[in-house]
C-alpha cells in the first residue's frame, strides 16, 4: 500500500480594490465605469451550454503532451492570500485539468471558462462534468471517476487522506468501467444532448480509460497501452500522484482541495449540474476564444475575478514549434476582458534565482501586467515571473 504524502506550505497577504479599470488592447484608462447590472445567469439551459462551447471555441491546436492531471503542488499556500484580494462571485478563467477545480472552490467565482488548446481537455472536462452529476458525495465521485467499487467504511465524514488511502488499494472493476462509460455517454449525449462528434465520442473512451487503469496514481505523464494498461511514466517531478495533490495541507493543516470536504465537492456539483463551468477549445494567443468571453460577461455586466494561466506564458514567449513568440496577440486579448483592480492572474512556473524544479503558484494583478506591457516592459516570461507573488 502507498501511503499519501502530506506537503506543508506558508501563508502571505494581499490586497483588494474598489473601482473598475477599462482596459482596451492599446489603451489602459484609469478611470471609474458605469458598471451594467450584473445580469449572469444562475443556471444555463443544456442548449445554450452547447452554443456557448461551440460559438467561442476555436480549432484545436497542438501541444506536446496529454496533461491528465496537474504537477503544481504550491496551491495549498496560494489560495488563502488569493482569497484576501479576488473578491467571490465574479468569472473565472482557467487552462489545463482538475487544478482549475480547486480555485474554483476556494474563490467562489459565479461562472467559469476552461480555455485550453487541447480538445480533448475539453472532453476531460465533460467526463468530470458527467462524474460530478452522477455522484451523491465525494466517495461516490472517486468511484465513477476511476471505475473503483467504493470501499466501505467511508462516509461524508472521512478526510481527504482517509478517502485516497482506501481507493489506492482498491482495484479497477471492469464491470464497474463498463457501466460508468455508458452512464457518462448516455448522460452527455441522451440526456444533455451534446452534440459530441465520434472522434469526440472516441477522445471521452481514451480518457476514461486512462482514468481507469490509473486510478488514484493518475499523473501529468500517465498514459496506456493498446490493451488498456497503465505504462510506466517519465518520472521526475511530472509524476505525482492525483491522491498526493489532494491531500495538500496548509501550514496550519488545512486541505484546500477540491475533496476537501462535502461542502467544496457540492459547491462544484452544483455548478456542474447549472452548466456553469464551460470549458472551451482555444489558444491563448488565438483570435477568438478569450475576445468571445470577455464580450459575453461585458454583455452581463461581469468582472473577471481570477485567470489561471498555469505555465502557458512559457509557450507563448517560446512556441514548442520554434515559431514567432505570441505573447503579444495573448496579452492585447486578455485587454478586452472587463476587469477590475483586484482581477488576479494565477500562474505557475519557477522563479527567476531558484534554479529549475517542481512549479511554483504565483500571483499578480492583471491591470499591472498590461500596464508593463503597454509600457514594453514585457518581453520574456521572466519579466512577469518578476513582478508574482507567491
């Protein structure tokens, strides 16, 4: 039996704002704003999920990895100094898999958009939709989640490492794969009505199966065979365990996962269950996916509260194809966002002086960011590595 690792982290501060900034994609004003009512809505029709998905997504774009699960072990100390400057009930936005799930829970946002190149973390993302609405609880969730019979003893009570403990010795069940597939696809297709493609459909299979054969060790470099069994992975720090990111305490102990408890899994179901976290296909420094957002909270009167960007500005500053940096299409698209002072980008990556190495959660406010690039003063990833906090 693999026992799950605990990880401490310390705490810092922050600061919150009053006032609206319009910003546009040359122009930075300063200056107060009539702000519309904010008009989101508390639930979206199945119909009107799907539009959504459809009219902001762009086309898929390459990256050089499947990325099932984060590598990013530093949100535990993030989260409390983010919750003293992103004021709850604004819009978040987020790349990559389930680490948008745990400032999502920890921020309260009323809406939020997973904006990533991949179409299949698209799919991901629906599969976990799917395993949120047909779960009652946390236990239940694991199980539909990695096709593992729960194990007894658990209830609402049990800590996150009592929860992982227990389902890290529990086997893949075939049977149980097989009928959770079917009650994922029927869910989407039957009852949502998603319009999911067959390659889609083909795209949902792999990662269920990956899920599948993984279980609990799910990690960033997991991945199968053609008979469906785990392969060994690359090792190195892209290699933790999905149970090990779960049970993450702060220095005072606390969990801040998205399994914390039954009241942070219920936050996400709910908004689950109301369409209200919509993942989109797109590139950061892409065209359409960002500027689509940003028109439709404007349209509802909306600020984006917080904007997970992971290590994404790594590839823009360096695309992986040795092509032009696209920093600049990405950083004059996130200027057409509705923003306020306390609008937050989250991102992860390793601090300029501290040498390579897992990657560090940091923090900075969007309006100094743009602020520095309209000023030129933007031009490596190191630049706004410099002006985080973490």
């Amino acid at each position: 039996m693999r026992a799950v690792h605990r990880w401490s982290f310390s705490k810092s501060s922050g600061l919150t704002a009053v006032f609206t900034i319009l910003v546009t994609g040359a122009l930075l004003l300063s200056v107060p704003k009539l702000q519309v009512a904010d008009s989101l809505p508390a639930q979206i029709s199945d119909e009107a999920f799907w539009k959504l998905i459809e009219e902001f997504s762009e086309d898929a774009g390459y990256f050089q990895s499947e990325n099932f699960s984060s590598n990013e072990q530093g949100y535990q100390r993030l989260i409390p100094l983010l919750q003293t400057t992103v004021k709850p009930g604004g819009v978040y936005l987020g790349v990559g898999p389930e680490q948008n799930f745990q400032y999502i829970a920890g921020l309260k946002p009323k809406m939020a958009f997973i904006v990533d190149i991949r179409r299949q973390n698209m799919i991901q993302h629906l599969l976990y939709k799917a395993a949120f609405e047909m779960s009652a609880n946390r236990a239940d969730f694991l199980s539909v989640l990695f096709s593992r019979v729960r194990p007894q003893g658990l209830s609402d009570a049990s800590t996150p490492d009592e929860l992982f403990n227990r389902y890290l010795v529990a086997p893949k069940d075939e049977s149980l794969a097989d009928s959770n597939r079917k009650a994922i696809r029927d869910l989407l297709i039957q009852r949502h009505g998603f319009r999911l493609s067959k390659d889609d459909e083909r795209t949902m299979d792999h990662v269920f199966d990956v899920f599948a054969a993984f279980g609990p060790t799910l990690n960033y470099s997991a991945n199968i065979d053609g008979l469906g069994r785990a392969m060994p992975g690359r090792g190195g720090a892209n290699n933790i365990y999905y149970a090990d990111l779960m049970v993450l305490v702060d220095e005072n102990g606390v969990n801040r996962s998205y399994l914390a408890s039954e009241d942070t899994f219920r936050f996400l179901k709910q908004m689950e269950e109301r369409n209200l976290i919509i993942p989109l296909v797109g590139n950061f420094g892409g065209p359409k996916a960002i500027r689509a957002v940003g028109q439709y909270l404007k349209d509802h009167g909306a600020i984006v509260s917080a904007f997970y960007l992971s290590n994404v500005e790594q590839y823009l500053f360096r695309p992986p194809d040795g092509s032009s940096p696209i920093h600049t299409r990405f950083y004059e698209s996130v200027a057409t966002l509705p923003l306020d002072t306390s609008s937050t980008f989250i991102r992860s990556g390793n601090p300029p002086g501290r040498g390579r190495g897992g990657l560090t959660p940091m923090m900075s406010p969007i309006l100094d960011v743009l602020r520095a690039f309209k000023e030129g003063r933007i031009n490596t990833q190191s630049d706004v590595l410099l002006m985080s906090t973490n």
